[in-house]
C-alpha cells in the first residue's frame, strides 16, 4: 500500500475557484481528487515528451556519425523546396 503525503499547494484564485467548482459539480469528490488526476495527466505528458526528446537526440547522434563516416550529400534547399511542393 503507498503513503500518503499531505503537501500545500498555493495557485491563483481563477484556478482555485476551477478546482472547487468541479468537485462542487460533482465531477470529483475532492480537491485532492482533482490534483491527483492532474498530475496523473502532467506525469503522461512529462513522459511522452521525455521519449520524444531521447528519439530526438538517438537521430541526432545517427546523423553525427553520419557525418563522422562520411555518409553525407551536398545539401540542395532547391531540391528540398521542389520534392515539397509535390505533396
């Protein structure tokens, strides 16, 4: 079973008054309830961007070792713009 841990959060007025109105909609049965999913969600996104960023950089690096072996082309931005103009 986890712990629970009590924590203070301090938020403007606007967002405090979301929070409350959802929970007195109904739509949750507490604040901490509303918190909890938030940061379920922030958690999820946090993640997707940090795979994003670790694919990023892995073809990063494959283009530098690219470059480093030679595997390279003369760069033509024409040819990009007219391959572009295709789709």
């Amino acid at each position: 079973m986890s712990t629970i841990e009590r924590l203070t959060v301090t938020m403007p007025a606007e967002m405090a008054a979301t929070l409350k109105s959802a929970v007195d909609a109904g739509e949750y049965a507490s604040t901490s309830e509303v918190i909890r999913e938030a940061l379920r969600d922030w958690s999820f996104k946090r993640q997707l961007m940090l795979d994003e960023l670790a694919a990023l950089k892995q073809d990063i690096d494959k283009g530098l070792a690219d470059v480093a072996a030679g595997r390279v082309r003369e760069f033509n931005a024409q040819h990009i713009a007219e391959r572009g103009e295709n789709y």
